[in-house]
C-alpha cells in the first residue's frame, strides 16, 4: 500500500508550552486516521510540517515521497503540494460572494459569473460535498456554519487529492452534527480512495470519522491508540 506521509522522529519548538513531537506516523493511501492531542496552534504547526512552510528542528516529513527539506525551489514546493488537500478553518472564504462562487475560486478566477466551461465541475464538487443546491445562490455569509464545512471540503476535494488533512474541522459544528458530517467527509475521501488525516479535540468528530483513532503524549511523541479519547466519548453517551 502506498505511503503518502511518513513522518520519523520530529521535533519542532513552535514556542508551544512544549516543542511539538510527533516519533512516528505512517498514512497510507485508503486509511482514515483521527489524530488527538493537539491543541490548535499545534495543530496549525502540525500542517506547516507536513506542507513543508516549516521545516523540523529535528526528524523527517516525507509527503508524496519528497522529503520536505530536499525542496530545491519554491516551484518545486508548490508541485510538492500536488495532491493534498486541506480543510481548514484558515483557508480563506468571501461572505459577498455565493456558496457557488466560493467553490469555484479553486479552479477559476472568473466567478462573477462563474466561467460556464468551469461550472459543471463546479456543481459536481458542491453535490460530492453535500451541500444543499438550494443554498448554491445564497451569499456565503447567509449560510449556517455547517455548509461553510461543507464548501471548504469542496475546495480541499478540487484538486483530486490523495490525502486530505483536516484541521479541528468540527470546531463551530453544532454538536449534534458533528458524527453525521464527520462520517460524510469520511465516506466521500474513501470514495475516492484517499487518505484522511483529522486533527481534532472532538470525540464525537473522530467516531463519526472511524478508521483509527491515536492520541499524542506530548512529552515523548509517541501515538497511542485511542489514549483514552474514545472512551471519554463513550462516558459521555453513558457506556452506549
């Protein structure tokens, strides 16, 4: 099976209470993996590493076979990326424009309209990420947080990822949709036979998610599985 991220023995002082440590991490293509125990700013330094914007003090990221310090030019950075997909609070979206327009900016700067040769792509990735059509027309700041997820997962899906990496994506998510999205990011990224990496703080998120579920150790890197995460989650529902 092919290895997409392989991560060995890094070490990074972001000015964190700690220095992030992560020993050892495998992702796969296929596999959907929830990580826990980081918080957002490491979260954040979490995804720098793996893109290669920031680069370990110690240890190797490999994504897509490259480790990210043999990058030799910011050309060859950006094709680095060719294949990752990112759903992230901080990617940007613009309130004025629809929810439409707002999943065309991937693919085409002319969104106002959208570039007629660009919009059946478009519709496909809206339907693909479950967003009602009767909101495509509506101003994205008109809109409920949970399609907000659900437009900036059409965006992490546009360039045909191998890997989407999702960063505390349930974070404004009313509670009570957190398991029923979390299983439709699952389901579609599987769909396409992609890994999913999740970074998240939310039980709920994670169970939703399945696949594997590991919890960092701060002090020494290590990824154990479940850590205790899960089972916070099942006292929560009283043993269910």
């Amino acid at each position: 099976m092919t290895t997409l991220l392989d991560i060995h023995g890094l070490v990074k002082d972001y000015q964190g209470l700690r220095p992030l440590r992560v020993r050892e991490l495998a992702v796969e293509r296929g596999r959907v993996v929830s990580l826990a125990g980081f918080d957002v700013q490491a979260a954040e330094m979490f995804v720098h590493l793996v893109t290669g914007a920031a680069l370990p003090d110690q240890g190797d990221v490999t994504l897509f076979g490259t480790n990210t310090r043999h990058v030799p030019s910011a050309e060859a950075w950006l094709r680095s990326l060719d294949g990752l997909g990112l759903l992230s609070h901080r990617a940007v979206l613009l309130d004025m424009l629809t929810v439409l327009q707002n999943v065309a900016m991937p693919l085409t700067l002319d969104v106002d309209p959208i570039d007629p040769a660009w919009r059946p792509q478009v519709e496909a990735l809206a339907r693909e990420a479950g967003i009602a059509e009767a909101t495509w027309d509506r101003a994205l700041g008109r809109v409920d947080v949970e399609t907000h997820l659900r437009v900036r997962l059409a965006r992490a899906l546009a360039a045909g990822p191998s890997l989407v990496i999702a960063e505390h994506p349930s974070a404004a998510l009313p509670r009570d949709a957190a398991v029923r999205v979390a299983a439709d990011v699952s389901r579609i990224v599987r769909a396409r036979e992609a890994a999913l990496l999740t970074l998240t703080a939310d039980p709920a998120w994670a169970s939703g998610s399945g696949g594997d579920v590991l919890t960092l150790n701060a002090a020494t890197g290590g990824l154990a599985s479940g850590g205790g995460f899960m089972e916070r989650f099942k006292r929560a529902l009283g043993g269910r």
